[in-house]
C-alpha cells in the first residue's frame, strides 16, 4: 500500500497496537489513567512546548471542559 494513502475503508492498526492495548488493559486502569497517559502527555508537552494537557475521553467532554 502507498504510505501516502490512506485506506478509509480498511481497519488499520499500528505495529505492536494489540501488546500496547493488553499492557494498558492489564492494570485494571481507565485507559485514561497510567502509563499510556502520561507518556502521551509527556510527547505533547514537549512537541508543543506547553504546560499541563489533560486527555478526555471524549471530544464532549474536552467542550464540556472549555466553557
């Protein structure tokens, strides 16, 4: 497949996204908790260059939290 595309119609998975999932899931967390968590925060802090991010579950919760 052309990297350069993407397949909408094709389930897609990143490398190693199952073992990743069953890691996650193995601590009896939310996924919104733990390990995960904080290395995702910790990528998009140092990307942008900014204090505190907060992942929600869902986009209505993220509105929710803006207003």
């Amino acid at each position: 497949m052309d990297p350069e595309k993407i397949a909408f119609h094709q389930t897609s998975l990143a490398p190693n996204v199952r073992e990743y999932l069953a890691d996650a899931c193995s601590y009896g967390q939310s996924l919104f908790r733990g390990k995960y968590n904080q290395m995702c925060r910790e990528v998009i802090e140092a990307k942008f260059n900014c204090g505190d991010v907060v992942l929600t579950s869902s986009c209505t919760d993220a509105l929710t939290m803006a207003t």
